[in-house]
C-alpha cells in the first residue's frame, strides 16, 4: 500500500497533510476504523466506563475539573463524553477549521451553554444583532439565563461593548431573513470579545467563520448537519480553551448528545458538501423564477448561494402554505426535502411583532428551505400555491398537479 507522507498527529492516528473538505466530510472522525478492521463507526451506549483503578480514574476526574480537557482513556461517565459524539465532534472542528467542537442536545442547549459560560465569568451582557433565530432571540430578550442583551447594527457593535460584554452574537446569512454581514469586519469591531457566529444556514461548506475572525460558530445540527430531519443536535466549534469550558458546563447542566444522534450526525456530515451544493442549486433556480413572477413581490437569497430562499408575496402567505402539496409545510430546514413555512406564524412567532418587523420579517415573508425534488417538479408545486394566494382557495384545484383527492379539507 501507498503511504503518503505523514505530517501531523490527529485522533491518535497519523494521516496526511490538509485534505480538502469533501475528503474530511467522509474521513474526519474516521481515521482509526479501518485499522480496528472497522468500516462503519461503532456506536457506543454506554453511560458509565468500568475501572479497576480508582487512583488513576480520580486523576481524570480532576484534569477534566480543571481544564474540561476530554479525559484521557474511557470517558468516566456519559456526561464527561462519549466516543461515538466525539468522533461527530472531531468531524465538525475539522470542517469548520477549529481545534474542537462541543455538541449538545440541541442549537439551543449549546447556545445556553456559551451563556452559561460566560455568565459564569461575571460577563453576562451580549451584543446581538437582529434578525436572530427567533427562538435564540427569545432567550436573550427574556434573559431566561440572566443574560442582559443589547441589540444592534454591524455598525454599531464597537459602541455597543461593556466591561461586562461576554459575547457578541450574529447569525450570516440570518433566519429568516437571509441578511448578511461582513463577518470580518463585526469580528475586528468586537476587540478581544468572542464573537458568536450562527453558522446554521450557511453550512461549512459555503462558509467558515473561525476563518473571519468568530471565536465560536454555532451550528443548530437539527438542520444541515444531521442532514434528514431526525435528528435533533446542537454544537459548538472553537478553540480549545473554549471547549473545555463548554464541557464542563455540559457535565454540569446535562445538555449532553445521545450517541445514536452522533452517529447520525457524523453519517450525516459525509455527504454534506453534496447535498448543501445539489440544494444550492435547485434554490439557485427558484430564485430566478420567483423574481420574475408577478405574484411575488420580493425575493431574499443570499450573496454566498445556499438552499434556503426567503420571498414576499402580493397575495395572503397562508394560501400559499395550505396550497403545497409536495413541499412540506413545516417549521425546521436543511432536510433532504422541501419545507416551506411562515416565520411571522411560525418560527419567529415568540419574537414580539415590533421587534420583528423592525428586523425585516415582514408578515408576508415566506422561508423555504429547498431539499433535493426535482426543480421542475418544485416548481410545479410552487406554482400552484402561488396561484391560490392570489386568486383565493376556491379556484387552485385545477392548476394544480395533484390530484383533487389530495387537497385539504
Ligand atoms: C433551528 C435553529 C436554531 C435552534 O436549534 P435547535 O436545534 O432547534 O435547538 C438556532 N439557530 C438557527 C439559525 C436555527 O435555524
């Protein structure tokens, strides 16, 4: 067998010098299995790890209290760490270009726990700026965590910053909206404050912030990582002193990551790079149609591509959610399908109206999140509930491609 040259140590096993992302998208996290005799990774439920050596496990445990460093040998207890999330973990820092990544239960429960963080550290006011998730929002504004929250523009985020600043948060392209910003420039206008870059619709595949400068990059893995909508996630890429600090808030708050959702996730990250690129494309598409059709007032697409669209219609949005027929109309994205929802409605509904009209989510906004269909046969569907928003319930049946028998009640 060929060996090529061997440059770094990683994992435990030695491998090759940067390797480009669709490679690491399949091989990251997997770099011991083919000399176990593995191919598939194994999933390991265990919650706790036998010892015979009390001394030895009672020094792990203290250089995990000291640093969150993962404890070297077996992980203790489920909570300290898992070896089928960690290799998910492995994977994840590899694509996003960080030293580690933390995963939870959910986007919000890694969000929590950078608050907890922080909070922790005596600085528990954040500079966010709007439009945020609308649930991510919520927890700031309400300060459910005692987090105080200031919002505002890119361009007066410097202003904005406090002795007691702990994070500065964003989210390029932003949900629901898609607004980007330059996330060089708020890294740079943040000084020495982390700066939290949602990184969720954008993927590592069409961006990398820790690359602009973000300390942290949040993923909800609900979406595109997982990839197939069943599988519910959250993670954290970043340094490793970070890291360390997000693993103790885990072992101590419980936010932790079923192994059979790491191993979800990591099959999910091998094919991420095609599926993000073939939905970019179909999005592509529908973009060109949305804009020049007449039913539709405004269309929102990012400048870096993706496959989630946002539009405004002339006519009633509710029409056109109760008028799909192959997309699903559900809240969520970065499934193999297509959903299509109402933020005002749905997914921004905790957000308080005036907050979230003055962020841009306008009440005809609709958010789709293009999956893998056919764009004719999408756009077919579209089509259809287009028609009914304008032209009113009664009269969509005919130009539709489904059969009567399909519609609603
Ligand atoms: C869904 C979402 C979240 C929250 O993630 P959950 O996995 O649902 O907890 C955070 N940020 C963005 C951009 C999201 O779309």
């Amino acid at each position: 067998m060929d060996t090529p040259l061997d440059t770094q140590a990683y994992d435990g096993v030695r491998h090759t010098a940067p390797r480009a992302l669709a490679t690491e998208a399949v091989h990251a996290g997997r770099d011991d299995l083919a000399r176990q005799g593995l191919h598939a990774p194994p999933i390991d439920l265990s919650t706790t790890y036998p010892s015979y050596d009390s001394r030895g496990e009672a020094a792990r445990i203290d250089a995990f209290a000291t640093t969150g460093a993962e404890p070297d040998g077996p992980p203790v207890y489920g909570r300290l760490g898992n070896p089928t999330v960690a290799r998910f973990e492995t994977a994840l820092a590899r694509l996003e270009g960080t030293e580690a990544s933390v995963a939870f239960a959910s986007g919000m429960a890694a969000l929590s726990a950078v608050l907890l963080v922080r909070a922790s550290m005596g600085l528990r006011h954040v500079v966010a700026v709007r439009p945020l998730y609308g649930c991510s929002d919520h927890l700031l504004t309400a300060g459910l965590l005692g987090s105080e929250v200031t919002w505002t523009d890119p361009a007066g985020i410097a202003e904005a910053l406090r002795p007691d600043t702990g994070l500065v948060m964003v989210e390029s392209p932003a949900n629901p909206t898609l607004a980007e910003l330059d996330l060089r420039a708020v890294a740079h206008a943040c000084g020495s404050v982390p700066l939290l870059a949602d990184n969720t619709f954008a993927t590592p595949v069409l961006q990398r912030p820790a690359e602009h400068g973000a300390r942290l990059v949040l993923h909800s893995a609900t979406k595109y990582l997982g990839g197939h909508g069943d599988v519910m996630a959250g993670v954290v890429a970043c340094d490793e002193e970070f890291a360390g600090r997000l693993r103790q808030v885990r072992f101590a708050t419980g936010g932790v990551l079923h192994p059979l959702a790491g191993y979800l996730l990591l099959r999910g990250l091998s094919t991420l790079p095609v599926r993000v690129r073939a939905a970019s494309a179909n999005a592509a598409e529908l973009v060109r149609r949305l804009a020049a059709d007449p039913r539709v007032a405004r269309v929102h697409y990012p400048r870096i591509g993706g496959a989630m669209i946002a539009f405004e219609v002339h006519g009633d949005p509710h029409e056109v959610i109760a008028g799909v027929r192959l997309i699903t109309p559900a809240v969520s994205l970065g499934s193999v399908d297509t959903l299509i929802q109402h933020p005002a409605s749905i997914s921004h509904r905790i957000v308080d109206a005036d907050d979230r009209r003055g962020a841009g989510v306008s009440d005809r906004l609709l958010r789709m999140s293009v999956g893998l269909e056919d764009v004719e046969d999408l756009w077919s569907d579209l089509d259809g509930a287009l028609q009914r928003s304008v032209s009113g319930a009664g009269n969509c049946a005919t130009s539709h491609n489904q059969p009567a028998a399909a519609a609603r009640p």
